[in-house]
C-alpha cells in the first residue's frame, strides 16, 4: 500500500538524512496531480519546491530530520482520502502541502481538521476553505476564488465590459470562481447573461462556446483551469471568438498554461497572478535554482513557488513553536510575517488565508516578449487587504 500511495523520493528528488519514514521525523506529505491536467502547474515541479524549502532550511528541525511524502491524487477526493487517512494514522505525516483541484482540497481539509494534522493548500482555488469549510489547522496560502474574482471581474467592467457568459467546470472550483465572479462583476454595474457547466475534465468545448457565442456577451469567463483552460481557450481562438468581438477572460491561468497555447493565441489574455518568476531578482534568483533541478527549460508557476513558500514558513514555526503540536505551530505561523521571494509583508488570518499583494496581468504579444517565458506583463497591483475578502463576510465559524 505504501509504495502505491506514498512515495519516498529518491537521489534529484531526495529523501532527506533519517531513513525512510523514520518515528523521529518531521514528516510533510506532497499531494497533488501528478499524471493529469494540472500536473503542469504542480506535480513533480511542487516536490522539488518542497524539496528545496527543506534543503535551504537545512534539513533538520526539532533536532530531527524532515522528510518529504509524495503522492498523485488523481483530481479525486476518494483517492486523496485514501492517502492522507494513510499518511497520518500510518506514517504520522503532520502537514499535509500543496493539495490542488478543489474539490480533493475540501476532503483533505476534513481529515486534517478531524485528525488534527496541518493543510498548507498552495494549489486549490475554493474560497470555501477559509469560508464555511475553514479550519484550526488549515492554511490558504497562493490564491482564492474570490481575488480571482474581484481582480478581473471588476477591472474588465470598468473597462466597459459589462456582459459576461461563463463556461464553468462542474466541480467545487469552477462553481466557485463564476459565483464569485459573478458577485464582483454585477456588483461593479455590470451583468450576467448566461452559463454553462462543462464536465470537469473536457477535451470538447464546442457546443459550449457556440453558446457563448449566441449569447451576445462582451465577455466570456472561463470559470477552470490547467488542461480545460488550455483546451478551451485554444477552440475559442479556432472558433474565432476574439475576432467576432467577444473578449475572452481566463480567470484563472498558470505561466505553465500560457506556455502550452504560444503566445499567438494567448496574447491579451487578462488574468489574476500570485507570483511571477521574473518579477524582481530575488523570484528570478529562486527560479533559476529550482529551473535547474526541473530541467526541461521550464520556469516555475505560482504553485511551485506558494509551495516552497508554505512550507518554510511552516518550518520556521515549528522552530518558533519549539513544538510538533498543531495548535502551537498555527499561532506561531499567525504571529511571524510573510517576506521571502513569495510575499511581502504577508500575514496569515484566523479564517486560514494568508493574505498578500496580488497582481493583474495580461499576456504579452509575441513581438513585445524578449527573452524565452517572458510572457507577463503588470497591469496593476492589487493590494490583499482590498483584493481577498474580509474577515467577516466568509462565514468561517473560527471568526467571533
């Protein structure tokens, strides 16, 4: 069962001094698509991330070797329970990282609320899990639906593009980001005229963008990500939906996604980002390290640098704490702030969210890109205070 679900990682991908699963480890279970459609912006990029916050942190804390679990969770919350459930009652994992596709995001949230162990969730979007699915031990660390939401919804009405349609992902994530898209565009003036679910994952978006097109909208929002943002973006441009007069709005889009359409087609796309490899020296030092271990002439999404983020922030409280208790590390997390390659003047709320600046970006043309994956290009800041939603509007019940 172990070898199935629990993978130790091996040399490049190293399991770090101890031995394998070792009782007097600290031990941080990997969990993301590893095979699917957002193996791109997680999977193995998301281990060596985690990989590197362990080395750079030094390798040990407590006294204690710290050991990286790594496992593919196949975009199913079935098979994401079975693996915690194992991670924590059989190899005494204490935080559970990285953890995208929402709806495996809720399940893992459960169990580690139930079992007391830590969700460090770098790679989900729902704004449910620090809304009514919040928890004690459960962080929020890259981004949410709602800042997602407000970013580009909001800016694209000021700019006179007040009609939208949603293609939207039947699962958690995509009804997610069209609800709280859907809150920020009307609350900005602007309407709603139709929406679509789309099976979560699609490879076919015809039918669904010939009703896009039907509906007149000025905008149409693609409520998904990672493969069904590719797939649907690339039929839209074979569709000539942009040419017709609609603008497209991904609403959720990786560098990773970026790279697999070329810029012909992705060019204009408007969209909220976390992070960038190539916005300052310190994320382009950092990106150039963990390029190396990827190989493959890649350059880090959001994801792998939320994760790297997380988990040595989760370290550093374990060293404040001087305890492997849950509770302790939380509030030793709660008090530090966030500043590192990541995030600046970051800070981590009751509800789970860490909150931080967030950025509106649209992609470049090919002629205005200089250089191999120079392909973002800052529209705005939006500062976290204004861009997540308030404390008090997210119905977590950890909030008096």
């Amino acid at each position: 069962m172990k070898s199935g679900w629990s993978m130790v990682l091996a040399s490049g991908l190293a399991v770090l001094a101890g031995g394998a699963w070792a009782d007097d480890a600290v031990k941080i279970g990997v969990l993301n698509d590893q095979s699917g459609i957002y193996a791109d912006l997680a999977g193995k990029g998301s281990v060596i991330s985690a990989q590197m916050a362990v080395d750079d942190f030094g390798g040990k804390v407590l006294g204690k070797p710290i050991q990286i679990l790594s496992a593919d969770h196949q975009n199913k919350p079935d098979v994401a329970s079975g693996i915690v459930n194992h991670w924590i009652d059989e190899d005494k994992v204490g935080a559970v990282l990285d953890v995208p596709t929402s709806s495996v995001a809720l399940a893992v949230q459960e169990i580690t609320k139930t079992k007391h162990a830590i969700h460090l969730n770098t790679g989900a979007g729902t704004s449910d899990l620090t809304g009514k699915a919040c928890s004690p031990t459960g962080v929020h660390w890259a981004y949410d639906t709602y800042v997602l939401a407000r970013g580009a919804g909001t800016a694209l009405v000021k700019q006179g593009l007040n009609t939208w349609f949603f293609i939207t992902a039947d699962y958690a994530f995509g009804h997610a980001l069209e609800n709280d898209t859907r809150a920020a565009v009307e609350a900005a003036g602007g309407k709603v005229v139709g929406s679509v679910n789309a099976p979560f994952p699609s490879t076919d978006f015809s039918s669904f963008l010939l009703q896009a097109q039907g509906s007149g909208a000025k905008v149409v929002g693609l409520a998904n990500a990672g493969g069904d943002t590719i797939n649907s973006v690339k039929q839209a441009h074979e569709f000539g939906l942009t040419k017709s007069g609609q603008s497209l709005a991904a609403l959720l889009i990786f560098i990773s996604d970026v790279n697999s359409l070329g810029l012909d087609i992705a060019q204009g796309l408007t969209f909220v980002d976390g992070w960038y490899w190539d916005q300052s020296d310190e994320s382009r030092a950092w990106a150039k390290r963990w390029a190396e271990k990827m190989g493959g002439g890649r350059e880090p999404t959001m994801d792998h640098a939320a994760v790297y983020s997380a988990l040595t922030h989760y370290l550093k409280a374990i060293a404040k704490a001087n305890s492997e208790d849950p509770d302790k590390i939380m509030g030793a997390m709660r008090d530090m702030p966030v500043n590192d390659m990541f995030a600046k003047d970051g800070h981590l709320r009751i509800d789970g969210q860490m909150v931080h600046e967030m950025y509106l970006m649209q992609v470049k043309a090919p002629g205005d890109s200089k250089y191999p994956w120079d392909y973002e290009k800052l529209l705005a800041k939006i500062p976290g205070d204004e861009g997540y939603r308030p404390l008090d509007k997210g119905n977590c019940p950890l909030v008096k």
